[in-house]
C-alpha cells in the first residue's frame, strides 16, 4: 500500500470502525451497582446532604436539612490504552492483527467504568467515603449514634444458623438504620455482590428451597447474585441496597472513552521510528455513595 493522507485517513477510519465494533463485544454490570454522575471539572466536589430527608408534618418553621460537616472531592484521572502501527506494516499490508487489536480496545472502553466502580469496591474496607473513613467500617455516625456495615462471618449454606450469621445478619442490619431524626431508613437490600470463589454457595441461598442442613431456606429470592472477578478476595461479600436513586456507588464521567489517532505523515514519530499510533483516552473517576446502602463481610469469621 502506498502511504499518503488519503491512505492513511481511510486505514485509520477503519480501525475507528473496528473500535465501535468492539464497543459492543461486552456487557458491563457498573450500572448495576453505581450512579453515573457527569463532570465538567478536574473534580467534583459532592457536598453531602442528610442521608433521605423525609417529609414531616409541617408544624411552625421549616426544619432545614444541612450539609454534612464533610468535604468530599473526587479528582478526576486520565486514562488510556495505545497502539503503534509500523510504517513497513503499512506498505506490506500487514494490517489484520491492528483491526483485532482496535476491537479490544472498543471493548476495553466498554468495560473500563467496571474497572473503576468493581476496583474502588474491592478496597470498600481500606478506602475512605464521605466521612472519612473506610466505605466498610464499623464506627459510622448518624448524629450521636454509632453504627456498623461491617462484618466477619463467612457466607454460608451450610446450615440455617450459618446462614442467619451471615446473609441475616447483613439484611436486618441494613433494615434496622435509622438516620438522625430516629425514622427508618427504608433501605431494601436487594443485590448480593461476591468474587467467583462464592458463586455457587450465593447462588445455592438466593435459589434452592433447604439448605445443606435440611432445613428452611429462609432467604430464597431474597436478592440477586452479581459475580465479580475484580473482588480479589475468596471470603468477602457485600449486600447492596441498588434500589434508591442514588446507588452505593458513583461512577463520575469527566469524558468517555474516544478513539484517537495519530497520523501526521511528518511527525518525529514517524521520521524517527517509522511509527504511527492510534489509541483510546478516557477521563473520570470512581466514588462510594452512602454507606448505609452497603453491608461488606470480609468472610475470614470471628
């Protein structure tokens, strides 16, 4: 093939197409479990309200709900994946292996939200949320009361007393929050997060009638089973409330991932290395939301 601007912009309009194919290669489970929230900036800054305010009789003035005394910004991060194509590749129409190459990087950036949202989960007991401390810790506040999402017992079908230890437990902690007016928070556990090591044992509790004792399955259909391979620990899990309108996590979209191409015949990458390059950029970041819509377990018990 000969090597000019019309040559060059067709090859590069075709691994663009190449890129939107792999687009659609994959389905992400972000959305499952986070909020998208758009960016316009280097950050957000999220000035938290009160967990739900609620309607209440009016009686007198208004009662106000204020912002938490916390500041919470998330920087936004630049993300992105290259490819160089030779010049000699070019001339000799070796070209097959940069269409492939395109498609993972389409699909890459279908998938690269996953990344961030399953990643920020998978350190839920060392990263910090609004309030400055851990996602999954047990020292929350709501006002003067202390409260817990954390556990330690492993999931379990073992036997129904193993399984109120762990996946009942997480539940009617959930269900017991209340925020700082002492109304209960409403929250419906629904979704059940868990690595590939605890798929079978969280699909056996949210499907089978009795568990391995022979008794009761008290919790089939109790929530949906999300398997997560960026979870990179064997014992933990996490039940989410995904119901609300804002989710436990928060996916921020600074600027979709594109496809970009360098192709400047004259450039010192190609008078240098005989080199052009095409890629994908991305910008954003991942966040936690409220805690109180998440119960994590490190599953490594007492």
């Amino acid at each position: 093939m000969d090597i000019n601007t019309a040559n060059l912009r067709l090859l590069f309009l075709n691994l663009k197409k190449s890129f939107q194919n792999g687009l659609k290669l994959s389905t992400p489970n972000w959305q499952r479990v986070a909020t998208r929230i758009p960016s316009t900036g280097a950050a957000n800054f999220y000035a938290w309200l009160e967990m739900f305010p609620k309607m209440r009789e009016w009686i007198g003035e208004k009662q106000l709900t204020k912002l938490l005394e916390h500041d919470f910004v998330v920087p936004n991060r630049d993300f992105e994946a290259t490819v160089v194509v030779k010049r000699n590749h070019i001339k000799d129409d070796q070209l097959g292996i940069y269409g492939i190459q395109a498609s993972g990087a389409g699909d890459s950036a279908t998938m690269w939200p996953d990344e961030l949202v399953f990643e920020l989960l998978d350190k839920a007991f060392t990263a910090k949320g609004y309030d400055g401390l851990p996602f999954i810790s047990d020292k929350h506040k709501m006002g003067d009361t202390t409260y817990s999402n954390m556990g330690k017992a492993p999931l379990s079908v073992a036997t129904q007393t193993e399984a109120k230890a762990s996946f009942g437990a997480a539940r009617t902690q959930m269900k017991k929050l209340k925020d700082r007016h002492n109304r209960p928070l409403n929250l419906r556990p629904d979704l059940l997060v868990v690595p590939p090591a605890l798929e079978d044992v969280a699909k056996t509790l949210v499907t089978t009638d009795r568990l391995e004792d022979g008794k009761p399955n008290l919790y089939k259909g109790a929530a949906e089973v999300l398997v997560v391979q960026h979870l990179t620990s064997d014992t933990a899990w996490f039940l989410l409330d995904t119901t609300q309108v804002l989710k436990p996590l928060i996916y921020q979209d600074r600027e979709t991932p594109t496809f970009v191409s360098q192709t400047t015949m004259d450039s010192d990458d190609v008078f240098m290395r005989a080199e052009y390059k095409y890629g994908v950029e991305g910008r954003g970041a991942a966040a936690f939301g409220y805690w109180q819509m998440a119960y994590g377990s490190t599953g490594a018990g007492a």
